[in-house]
C-alpha cells in the first residue's frame, strides 16, 4: 500500500501495462511489440540516412543495419525499453534535421520528450537538438523565440513524471 516510483522507463511501464491487458501472453506480445518497434526504428534510420544525403540501396543497408545489431535484437527481445527509445530518438532526431528551412519542430521536442520518458538520459536529446538550432540560427540571422516553445512542449510532456516522482518519492 506503499506508492513508490520504481520505474526509470515510464513510458514503457505504460506501454506494458496496455500489453497486459491484451488477450495474449504478456511475455511473448513485449517481446513483439520490441521487435516491431524495432523493425520501425529501421524505416525511420533509413529515412534519416536519405535525408543525410545517401543514395542508391545505402539508406537501406542502414536500415539493415540498425535492425541486425546484435545489441538492439538483444534489447528487442529482452523485455525492455531499448527498442521504444531508439525509435522515439531516432525520431526526434529525423524531424529536427527535416525542419531545417522551417525553424524549431515542436514534434522532435515532443518525440524527445517521449524519448526521455522510456530512458531518462534521453533528456539530453533537447539541449543538443537546441544548441544545434542556436548554430544555425546564429548562422542565417534567425531569431530563435520559438526554441522556448520547444522547451515548454518538451516540459508538458515530462512534468506529469516530474510531479509523480515528487508526490511518491519526494524527489
């Protein structure tokens, strides 16, 4: 009757929550939801090496690449979160490139914001992403106002852990 925060990946916890209350094994639908998951962070890596630049089949072999790493099938089939932040990042990471010409994406700080709530130190991902946009925006004369609405959509998305952590650990 203890409330505790015990989870350093929110967002997975929630997401095996829901997978609990499928009709399958628990066990074995995390296991798939991992490997879709990763399967997908494969799409969106091939999409983020074409936006780099590479031609022909090389956005595919990285692709291929990300799905065949050792570490990343071993995190797929683990269980854990490895899969559902390394798309949420890679995400994040593909949207803050594309948005180039636009200015700040409010969907990357989203995506980090999620990102960081499947493994903590994904919350890096937004000072870098800023620090990125500020170089470029110092680069073309840009104002760059609309970074603060970033932080503030990256903040919404982590407060509610923020004050569950306080309420349960007080820290």
């Amino acid at each position: 009757g203890e409330p505790i925060s015990a989870s350093t990946a929110p967002l997975w916890t929630l997401v095996l929550a829901i997978v609990c209350l499928l009709p399958w094994d628990p066990v074995s639908t995390a296991k798939a939801v991992g490997v879709l998951l990763l399967w997908a962070n494969g799409l969106v890596t091939a999409r983020l090496a074409r936006l780099l630049g590479l031609e022909g089949r090389w956005p595919l072999l990285a692709g291929l690449v990300v799905v065949a790493a050792p570490r990343l099938v071993w995190g797929s089939l683990s269980g854990m979160e490895l899969s559902l932040y390394a798309l949420l990042a890679t995400s994040g990471v593909l949207l803050h490139l594309k948005s180039y010409d636009q200015g700040p994406s409010w969907g990357a700080a989203a995506l980090f914001g999620l990102a960081s709530l499947a493994r903590p130190e994904c919350v890096l991902l937004l000072p870098v992403a800023l620090a990125d946009r500020w170089r470029i925006g110092r680069r073309t004369g840009r104002l760059l106002r609309q970074c603060w609405l970033q932080l503030l959509v990256f903040a919404a998305i982590l407060l509610p852990w923020v004050l569950f952590s306080m309420a349960t650990l007080g820290r």
